[in-house]
C-alpha cells in the first residue's frame, strides 16, 4: 500500500461535486418551474420552447386586433342603426308631404323636422370612437370628415379613402378603418329605360311602368315636340322621376363595300374618321363597321355607328337629345376671286391666309383648309365643314339648341355671297357624312329619319342618386319633390341595409377567427408546456437521489482521508 497515491482521495471529490451540482440543478428547476434553467441544458429543445413562445405572443397580437375590430364594427352598426332610424323617420314626412291634399303651410312644418333630422344625419356621419377618433374618415381619424358649408348648406367629405388592415391571422387580414364615401358613397336607384314607338295617330297612348300605367294624349298634326311633353306631364303626375328624350337616327346606305378601294370617311362635321381601302377591300359590311369602331377617334364621334337590323345598311344613333345642333349654310360665291376673309362667331374673329396674286381659293376644300389652319380656330364656338352638296361651307355649331351669337363670313373682291341660317335643325344630312371611293366614283348616301314620329321616344327612370350630401338636400317643399325625396330615401335605407349585413358578415367572420384562435392557443400553450415546464415528480426523484448520492460520496471522501492512517496502524 502507497501512501502517496491519491486516486481514492480525488475520485471521491469528484464524485462528491457531481453529486452536488446535479442537486443544484435540480433545486433550481423544481424551484422555478422550468425544465430548462440554462441554454446549454438542451439547445434544440431551447429553440422550440422560443418558436413556441413567439407563436403565443402572435396569437395575442392577434387578438388585441380582433377585440378592436370587434368593438369598431359594433359602433360602426350602431351609428348605421341609428341612421337607419332616421332614414325611416324621413321616408315617413316625405310620404306626408308626397299628399296632394296637403296645403304649402303644413309642408313647411314638415321641412323643419326634415332639416334637423339631416343635421343628425351629419352628426352621424361624424361619429368618434373612445379614443376620440373619427371613425368615416379613412386613415385621416383625426379629421372630421363631413363638413358643412354654413352658406350653402351643403356637405363635403375632408377624409379620404385609403384604407388600412389589421392582421387577424396568420392568412387573414380585415380592413381596420372606413372612410365616409364606402358607407355614404352615391347610391343609385333602380334605373330603366323604355324605347316607345308606334306614334302613328293622334288618340290616347299608354305604357307600363311597375304596377303603374302611364296615359297621355296626342293630337294631330304629331310632332315630336308634342310628343316629347305628353310624356313627361304625365310621369310628373304619377311622381316618377324621369327625363324623356328623343332618339334620332341617320340610316348609310353604304354601296357595294367589296368594291371599296380608296379612303372610307366618316364625319359628324367635328370629328372625321377615315380607313384606306386602296389595294385591299374590305370583306363585308362587317370588316367596315369593325373598321370604323378601331380608329382612335371613333369614341369622339357625336353618335354611334351601329348595322341596321336590315344587315345591309349602318345608323349614326346620335348620343344627344334629338341631336339639334344649329346649322349656317354659307354660299361662297367665286372662290377663286377672293382676296381676303374674315370669320367670327360674335366674340373670335379669324382672319384665314388667302392665296396671294389673285388666285384666291382653288376649292371648297382648299378653303375649308386654310380657315382650319387659321390662329384661334379652334376658340370659334362652331367648327367649319365643306357642306354634303360639295358646293357650300357650314358653320355647324358646337353646343345642341338655338344660338344667340350670330356668325360672320366675309370676302373681299366678290359681292355675291350670303349666309342662310337653319334655326336648330338636326344636322343629319348636312353634317353627317358617309364618303368611299369605288374607282374614283363616291359611293352612299345618307337618309335622315323624321324627328318625332318615326323616331324612337325613350326616357330613363330613376336616374338620382341618394348619398349622405344628397340626403341634406332632401326637399319636400312640393308634392313632386316630395315624391323624388322617396325615392332618395328608400335607395339610402337599402344602402344602410347593405352595409349593415356587411359589417354582420365581418363580425361572424371574426367570431369564427377568434374560435380558430383559441384552439391554437391551447394546442400551442401545451406543447409549449411540455416542453418548457418542469416534472416536478421527476425532478424530485432525481434531487432525492442526487442527495443519497452525495451523503454516500461523503463517507467516501471520509473514509479516503483515512487511508494514510491504516498504514500507521500496520507500522506499529
């Protein structure tokens, strides 16, 4: 036996200090709950408790968004509930005042309810949330977003329509705020137009409208006029709101299209539209009316150019009312012997280059050059035009009806020319005009269909529209503007409807959100707990055996100490 050996010594300090700090783990995890008081205790179990842990701060994250929108759409509902209320009062006066029985001074008691309650209707739309922000005026929560003009009465939008989002989930997002044009915004009523035809003698006509019959009487001779009138007293007197129009219609005769071979024109007198068929003719009249619709100013045109229903001719369907444009025919005399021209239109007056020498014009259309090249041309309120007969120039005015500026054409070096006037006529046959070349010869012609009787008389019903501005401007002053009023109202109230079944569809979406959540939440919390907590059971039984470990490591680090001792006692 070595006295001077200490392996038994040092084993059993060893021993002894992992008996200790396996106790001092323990300890520490039974204390703080934690199966992992360290990062160096289990790294890849570290790294999901923290993925665990963040997925537990999203789901809360989430939530807190849930439980905002939750509370925003509630209020939103509530305030739409209270407009729907209103909307309801409203809808009640106009039908009182919509009485023909009712006198002006009962109206006006009426009206003042009807201002207070849109007042209320603002003060609605101006609505704040607890924390004091608008809650119609989009991202800009601080700005109030309807504002009252104190003149006029009347309502402007100072938020604005950019729209923010909340996330929801991890695949959802919900819009988080609305601006006052969403729930507001124009709400247009039911629209229908009726084309009506077969004017064809004076007695007692009739259409449907709804449950309504519309009656009105016409009297010989027929005209559209007449026509036109009849119509509209009649839907005044029934209470619809509505706007009669006349349809007006030129009809091409179009030629032998295969043959086309040099420049197709089509013109209003403003706008020309052309297609070049030279070397390759066009198929049928489809390709030219394809042909037509392609060119770039084809939109400009002031009518459409549709096939007939004979599929042998084309229609200009002119787009304004009855298409009276007033028309001046100028005579120019001997082109050839002008020396200088002047235009005006009562306020621009242009001054076209004139050959010089004494040659004047060549043509008709060499003159309608220069005066289209002339400065300020296009500020004269008409447009010039070689006239259909290719002999006279039109002055063919830009805005529909009678002119109260009178036009001016006058040469210098002839005396012989005049300006004839055609007081608001349709300018089909003469403003209108369909050109192709077949061999150098001119191809079509034009017929112009009568105004009024042969044409088709329709009107648009129900062409307002209700918004919260429109709604302050409720009037039921009279019988027919009380009559309208309705119409607003009923078109808000579906409006009001729309956008409450809209917010009921978000808040059941977000209840399904937040159940979905909570199941995550859970499933997440206990894996996270299986991972993270400690085994208090397990943990214990480990302390309780690393203490027996160290007790016994004790005795035999004691009993080591003892070993230099049992060589003294064989000395002796």
């Amino acid at each position: 036996m070595k006295i001077s050996n200490s392996f038994l010594f040092d084993q059993a300090t060893k021993n002894i200090q992992t008996a200790q700090s396996d106790v001092a783990k323990s300890r520490e995890k039974i204390a703080t709950g934690k199966s992992l008081v360290r990062p160096s205790d289990d790294t890849s179990k570290l790294r999901s408790i923290e993925i665990l842990k963040s997925q537990q701060r999203k789901i809360e994250s989430y939530d807190k968004s849930i439980n905002f929108l939750t509370d925003r759409y509630k209020l939103e509902d509530s305030v739409l509930s209270s407009a729907s209320d209103i909307l309801i009062r409203l809808k009640s006066l106009a039908i009182q005042a919509a009485n023909d029985t009712m006198a002006t001074a009962d109206r006006d008691i009426i009206a003042v309810e009807v201002k207070n309650l849109r007042d209320e209707l603002v003060s609605l739309g101006n609505t704040r949330d607890v924390e004091g922000n608008f809650i119609f005026s989009g991202s800009k929560t601080e700005t109030q977003p309807f504002v009252v003009d104190v003149m006029t009465g009347n309502v402007s939008y100072a938020g604005d329509n950019r729209r923010l989002f909340a996330a929801v989930s991890e695949s959802r997002t919900i819009q988080s705020n609305t601006d006052g044009t969403e729930i507001f915004q124009p709400v247009e009523r039911a629209s229908r137009t009726y084309e009506l035809t077969g004017f064809d003698s004076e007695g007692t006509h009739n259409f449907r409208v709804g449950e309504s019959v519309i009656e009105f009487d016409v009297s010989a001779p027929l005209d559209q006029n007449q026509i036109k009138s009849a119509i509209s007293s009649s839907l005044e007197a029934s209470q619809f709101s509505s706007k009669v129009v006349v349809k007006s219609t030129d009809t091409i005769t179009p030629g032998t299209v295969t043959n086309y071979d040099g420049v197709l024109t089509v013109s209003d007198g403003i706008t020309t539209v052309t297609k070049d068929y030279a070397g390759t003719s066009p198929a049928d009249l489809d390709a030219v009316l394809a042909d037509i619709r392609a060119h770039a100013s084809y939109g400009d045109l002031l009518f459409t150019v549709d096939k007939a229903a004979n599929g042998t001719q084309l229609e200009y369907n002119w787009k304004a009312d009855e298409t009276n444009y007033q028309v001046e025919t100028v005579t120019v005399g001997t082109l050839g012997s002008y020396t200088a021209l002047s235009i005006s239109d009562g306020t621009t007056t242009i001054t076209p280059t004139v050959p010089g020498g004494g040659a004047g014009y060549a043509s008709v259309d060499a003159a309608v050059t220069a005066i289209k090249a002339a400065t300020n041309y296009a500020n004269l309120g008409f447009t010039v035009a070689k006239a259909y007969n290719g002999t006279d120039i039109e002055f063919i005015w830009k805005t529909t009806g009678d002119q109260t500026a009178t036009a001016t054409y006058a040469a210098t070096g002839v005396t012989n020319e005049a300006i004839a006037t055609s007081t608001n006529k349709s300018p089909a046959a003469s403003r209108a005009t369909y050109t192709a070349i077949d061999g150098g010869a001119t191809l079509g012609a034009i017929t112009t269909s009568t105004n009024g009787v042969n044409s088709l008389g329709y009107y648009t019903e129900n062409t307002n529209t209700a918004n919260l501005i429109n709604l302050t401007q409720v009037n039921i002053t009279t019988m027919v503007q009380a009559g309208d009023s309705i119409s607003i109202i009923d078109a808000a109230l579906d409006k009001v409807a729309q956008m409450r079944s809209d917010l009921g569809a978000i808040e059941n979406r977000l209840a399904y959100t937040v159940s979905n959540l909570m199941n995550i939440a859970e499933k997440t919390a206990d894996a996270r707990s299986r991972l993270d907590d400690a085994d208090y059971a397990l943990e214990s039984a480990r302390l309780a055996k690393a203490q027996v470990i160290q007790q016994a490591g004790t005795q035999m680090l004691a009993q080591a100490n003892q070993l230099t001792q049992l060589v003294l006692d064989l000395l002796r």
